[in-house]
C-alpha cells in the first residue's frame, strides 16, 4: 500500500479512490487505486512501464487501465430481448461506460434492434452440428470486432473451450437462479417444483464447469404460492436484467478480480 | 367459495377475511376464511359439526379454528440463542399469538432465559449413544406440555421418526442458507467456499428429508468478499431470527397449508 | 362476499380468484373477483347488467371487466428514455397486457424509439406561454386514440386541471423519490444534501396535489457517502423504471382501486 | 494516503483494512487505516504521539483507538422493550464488540431484563416538571458510568442540550420512518394515513435539530393496504432492532465520521 502510494506521489498523480483487501486465508494482497493524472509529471502511456520494478519488489501480478478508454464489448443474446434490449438502451443513453462494439445472435431477430442501436449485428446460427464452426466463427468476429468481454446477454448455448480459454474472465453470464441453487436448465421450473418464497439470478464469469465460475453479482425477489411458472419467468426478467448490468458496470469499470472461484468486487 | 359464505351468511357470522387459490397443475381449491362470530346465531362450539354436511358435499379437507384460542408450542434450542431469546422477547411483550408452553434444551444453558421468560424449561442431553431413549423422552415432554407446534430454534440434533410422525407439519426449523442452496451441514462456510453475494435463511417444516420439507419463509442479506465465515455466521443470525419469526407467525395465525412438498402461506 | 359468489354460480362462471378487504375505519367492503366464462350461461356483454341488481341490493360500486380487453395506454415522456424505452420493451415482448395507443413527448428524441417501436407519436412541445393550448392538445390526442390510461414516463410538466380531471385515477406518475419525502424539484439532490442511506422511487396517481396523489407502488435502493448525486440518479433510473412498471401492470391488470387518498392493490 | 502508510511502515506496523474517500464539494480527504502492531517497533501507548507530526504536517483531524478497547455504552429505554432487549442479547453472546455500562430509563419495567443481562440499572423517572433535573442526573449517571456512547433504545424523551453538548456525535437514536419523511410523533400513524407501500426506520446521531441528525442507517420493509397501524407497528419494530443495532456496531468498530450533517460509514 505504501509502494503503491509513493509511486502515485512521485509522480505527482492524486489519489482519488483506494481500496485494500486482504484474504487471509491465502495471504493474498488485492488493492485498487484509482489515482488522476492531470497533474502528473509522467504520461500515460509510461505509468505501467514506470511501475514495473515497484511490481517486481512485491511480486505484484498489475493491470493498468485508463477510465477514458471505455472496453469493447460483444453482446450475445439468443430469443430473449429482455437483457439485451436493456444492455443496449443503457448504451445509448450513456450510462454505460463501455463500447458495444458488436451484437452476436443465433437468430436473426435481434438484428432490428442491434440497428436501432446503431451496433453492428452478426448473425451466427448454430445446430448440434454446426456446433465447433459456429465456435471458430464466434471467435473470429469476437476477434474481428477487437472484443475484450463478452456478455451472455440469455444467450441460451453452452460455450465450448475454443470460446472460453480464448476470454478468461472475460466473458460474463446471467444464469436465471440464486446460485448454487437450481443449476442446469428450466431453474425457474425447479423453483416453481421445490416451492421457494424467493427467486434469484446470478452474473458469473462463464468457466468450463457449468453455472460454477466465480459470481459477480447476485439478487433476489420475493415468490408466492400464486406465482405460476410464467410469473416466475416474468418476474425473473427483471431480476436478470439489473444483475446482469450491474455485473457488467463493475467490470468495465476493472472493479472486479477473479481469485480462485471468488470475486472481488471493489466498491 | 359461494358454500363458505352461505354457510357464514346462514349462522349470522360476518366475513372478516377471505383469501382463495387454485393450484391449476393438481386441480385443488384452497380457502382461508377469517369471520367473526359476534353477530352469530351459532355457538362455536357448534361450527365445526355445522359445516360438516357443506365439506361433505365438496370433499374439503376442513380445519377450524377460533384466533382466541392461542395455540401451545414448544421451543427447542441447542447453544446458539438468537433465536429462541427472539421468541421468548416476542412472546413475553405479547406479540406472538401463542404460548410458549415449554423450552426444551440439549444444553442447560438455555434455562436462565426460560426461566426469566416465566417458561418452563426440560434440559434433555443428548449423545449418539441415548438419541433414541432422549427421543421418546422428547415426545413425551411435548406431549406432557400439550404442544401442538414444535419451533426448532436453532436446535443442532436430526430428529428421528419417532419425533416427526407425531407432529406431521407441526415442526418448523431454520436452515441457516436459502435452500435448496447448501443443504446439511456448515452452509456458512459452502456460501463462503462459493463465494456467494447473498446468504440466506429458510424456515421449512421438517420432514424425514433433511432440509427437503416444505419452505414456509426465506429471506437473504448481502455479502461481500470482505466478509469472513464469521461476519456470515454474524449476519445470517439476524435473518434466522427474522424469517423464523415470520414461519412462526404464519402458523399459529392458521394461515399455512401444506399441500404436497409445499407450502401455501395466506396473507 | 356471498351474493357475488351466488351470482357466479348461478351463471355458470367459475372463480379463478378473489380477493376481500374491510377498511374498518371507514367502514367499507372491497372485493375483487376475477372468474371464468369458459362455461358461463350468459354472454360477456351481459354480465354488467345482470350483475346490477347485485350491486344496487347492497350500493356497490363495480367495475366489469374482461382480461382479453387490452386497455389502451399513453406514454408521456420528456427527455429521459429509460421508463419509456422500458415500457415499449415490455410492450414489444408481449409481457404488458395493454396496448400502447400513443407515444407523447414535448421533445422530438423520443420519436425514433416510438417508431421503432411501432407505436404512433405525436410531438407536443411547451413553453410556458403554450401551456394552456398544450394541454388542450394533450387531451384531445389522448381521446383520439381513445386512451385510458395515461403513463407519465418521466414527463418534466406539471399537468394542469385540463387533462387531470379528464383521467381522474387514470393518470400514473413516477416520483423520483420515497415520497413523502423529497417531494418537488430535484430529489436526488435533496437526498444527497440530507445524507440518507437509501434513495426511492414512488409511481402514484397524479392528482391537483403534487406529489400527495395515491400511492401504487414504491422501492428503495442502498446509496452510500461515495455516491455523487450522478451516481443518485444513476442508480435511480433502475428504481424508477422498475417501480412505474409495476404500477402500470398492476393498474392494467385492473387490481388497483382507489379509495379517498389511498390505493388498494389487490395480488 | 502515503503518509500514513508511510507511518505504519516505518513502526513495523501491518495495514489490515483501509479505506479513503474525497468529499469533493467540500475538498475534504477521509482515511479509515486498520492496521495490526503485533510485530511493531512501537508501544500502543506511544502510537497517537508518535502520529502527532504528521497529523500536523497535513492538518489532519486524528482518532486512534485500539480495536481491543471496547467502548461503554448506555442504554436508554422507556417502555417498549424490542430494541433494548435484542442490544442487550447482542451483548451477552458476545456479538457486540461493546461494553453495556448501564441501562437506564425512565420506567422501572426495564429493571429485570438489565438484572438478567447482568448489566447496572438506572431509574431515573421524568415528569414534564422535573426534566431539567432529570436531565442532569442523566448527565451525572453517565459520566458515572463512564459512557462514551449514549443509545437511545426507543427513548421517548426527546433530549435538552444539557445532555446533547455532552455527547457530540455520541448519542444514537432510533426514528420509526424513513427520514426525512414522517419526522415528528407517531409516525406510523402518518405513514399509514399516507398510504405508503413500505415503512422504514432511521438511526441517527441526535442533534438540536429533532429528527434531523446525520443517518447512520436506514431500512424499510413492504406494507400493503392490509397493515393496520398495529400490523405497522408490529412490522417496524423488527425494522427498528435491526437498524439501530447496525448503526451501534458501526459506531463501536469506530467505522463512523460525521462531517457537516452527514455520516461516513467505512464499510
């Protein structure tokens, strides 16, 4: 922490945001500074350079990320608009700091409204069999649009290797329960089937273990015995709306770090 | 429904309440119907024979119940007091609608709380070795005090056949995670192992299937990376008391049904 | 209670669902019952009249209406997209059962989302001087496309008498703020001024009194010391988009009764 | 921010948790550093000494405490006993990292559950007539005590500044709404003639102003058109337990700061 802060002070930058934790139980240092470079005597393109032997001292593993250089993300969506039409609205309006840089669908639905927007749309159907070139091509336009997270906004397909180890811990999901509760398909018919009085959903990183990467973001609304699996899934959509844009807004503004299975997610 | 309120209408009572549900999937109608018998032509005593012939017409399954008539229930706890300390304080300022007729203990602990609650309280250790002896000596003790709801308050011991076929969904316990999450044991530490954003509480009643029987109530609270086991242990309690209350409340107020795996909770 | 359930039996109707309330202090019995007509003996079209010797034997106010019958609504909306572009999502997807008759807005923005919505829009700006022959505007577009109910999606304009006594209880407002408290000009900035720790958002129905209107819906979001009023208004929007939304639902759902200064919402 | 990791460096100390935050409308820098002196080269009783040169050097308003210095806290109650019983049982168990020097109040009731905590009772009754030394001897039996935060556990007196200028910013109360809205008597009552959807509670620093203080923490819960104003009450005191016993653990972990009319809460 002191290194961090007299790196900042030499160069003459200004604090403006710190955060520290420590897990014990690893003996792991996490830190987060947020620091102005009006006033600094150092250019931006040489504070991670300049960094370096501080890193080196402490064994630090660093990210330097500037707030004005917004990331590029891909959205993928599959039938459902509800995540997708909200990721983009909160684009357009400039809420979000973030670039969509494309939209990816397996259907061609959701053309309209990636236009409407002004993203790009690609549009890449898949079948059982079609299965790994529909991954290559994934890949490859990822790749093409210059992608650095990709948010599975209800994109109802399991990602294979090529498309996983080619973004880790980049690319978020919004899986429709509580986490680890109700893993696999149909979570709101298993809720509506074991008579929860709350439903949930969860934005995790996607890893190969199914619905078990590291969750970012969590919530929860409140069921009755009168709610019919349609009013689940109504009532879930909004759920899995603002979880999956938190999510997504804590992570294009770098204030999560994947440790093991865990995040941390500065505040 | 136009059975019931004849029925009430015909003895001169007055519909204070009325809730009704149908669940469409096994073709079953439910009805709660809260009236009053001041203006009445009947006695109460004479109600439940009264309405035996509409029951009989339609096949109910008929419970009735007079909300003065406040209903005797036993408080079972091991170490932990949060929640039996939160019941007792409830029921001693009168704003539990039933009486505690006895606080039943594996531990001597607790009887200085009874005791300054003005409960009785039976201290009845328990090892491996006496599970089934201590058992019938449990039901006996229910049975002595006259219980006819049994509130697992944090009372860390599986109950056996023995005790659960002699109250069939009259035993309320708190699960200390938002089931099915972290079923069995320590789910403090699986939520934290998970790194979960949310922990949770259930009050179900139980059933041969541990943490299978029908939820009741459920509620969560947020966490974060920063917390550790203990800060959830610290946090869950405040929700265990909480939504144990609000499963307690419900019941002795009648307005639970267990159909199935689940419960139908009145409002 | 009874006599409405008579006359469902008697038409051969089926309950789905009621629901009963009693304001004791004033005296009055609501009831809401939604049935079927599946196997009904009379016609849709005569059900009003047949019920009226029901209503006039006991001095009910009622309301006949049929779920299939989509009320036709008005979206008014300022600058601020995100209650509209919400609204028209839900619409778009077929998850709010009404029909958007009219988009409205004193800015020209909103005309893209409207078309590409497919819903009408009509631009009427204002100025203070205009006010007056705005208003007849206003009112005589909502009654040309027969509207019957009228959504202030973020719309900036005081309504004057003009168009609030032509919807009386027809009018839905979103309040940026936990009301009572915050009422008027900029909540946000009112919240971040006083330091509170939660921030909310009201829809209710507009009234002369601003802000006093019936409540339908209101929720609340955790803010802390490090959230700027951006951050307020930020966080807000979610708030506010998801609170009119329920207000709405509900209201089109025909489970909202207004009584004196309060709603009743039935589930 | 380096200077004071600066300072824990050079004495062998260990940061633990830390966590700053800018005031950037009033230009102001808030530090909260936890740090361990297990392995430190200075003696805890030379610590705040040993600081005063930096603290100069950046005109720096300074606290150090010793997280193994529990805090004497008093307890203020009248009748109503939800709040003062469930901080009293967060004491006993050991989960409240506080010492309760006294509970005093204004009835005699609450003698016998301070006696069973095992905790020093103070009777001081109050008339309209005699509050003035009432008020006095409050002052005297807390210096006596030697209390450093005063709780008002539901007191219903509301404070002169012979109290109030004793304890700056050490004077916690519980307010039954959501301030600001419903300041002033029974706010339920308003709450309910309001017709609102969700009650709240505030815990504040008592100040002057009634009702006005800085927020500390605040929660709501749902209400519908149902809740009586006994159900609100009934409803808010769990709200009120909780709420005021976050504010108090905030405080005793020293985690608060008041500046102007707000509070920072270190998380």
């Amino acid at each position: 922490m002191h290194a961090v802060a007299e790196f900042v002070l030499t160069h003459g930058g200004n604090v403006l945001h710190a955060e520290q934790h420590i897990d014990r139980e690893a003996g792991v240092f996490f830190q987060r500074v947020e620091f102005d470079l009006a006033t600094a005597t150092i250019d931006r393109g040489d504070v991670a350079a300049a960094f370096q032997p501080v890193a080196a001292r402490f064994g630090m593993d660093v990210s330097v990320r500037f707030s004005d250089e917004r990331p590029r993300i891909a959205l993928l969506a599959s039938r459902e608009p509800h995540c997708l039409g909200d990721l983009l609205g909160r684009w357009r309006s400039g809420e979000l700091p973030a670039e969509v840089a494309v939209v990816i669908s397996n259907h061609a639905d959701n053309a309209a409204i990636a236009a409407f927007s002004g993203a790009p749309f690609v549009h890449l159907p898949v079948t059982p069999d079609t299965r790994a070139a529909q991954e290559t091509a994934l890949v490859e336009t990822l790749h093409g649009y210059d992608v650095e997270l990709v948010v599975l906004a209800r994109y109802m397909q399991v990602l294979g290797p090529a498309v996983l180890d080619a973004y880790p811990a980049q690319i978020i999901n919004i899986h429709h329960s509580f986490l680890p509760a109700f893993v696999g398909a149909k979570p709101y018919h298993q809720a509506q089937q074991r008579g929860v009085k709350l439903i949930g959903a969860t934005a995790h990183y996607a890893t190969a273990d199914l619905d078990e990467g590291p969750i970012i973001a969590q919530d929860v609304a409140a069921v009755t015995h009168r709610d019919s699996i349609d009013d689940l899934v109504r009532k879930g959509r909004d759920l899995e709306t603002v979880v999956l844009a938190r999510a997504v807004r804590a992570h294009v503004e770098h204030r999560t770090l994947v440790f093991g299975n865990k995040t941390i997610v500065f505040s």
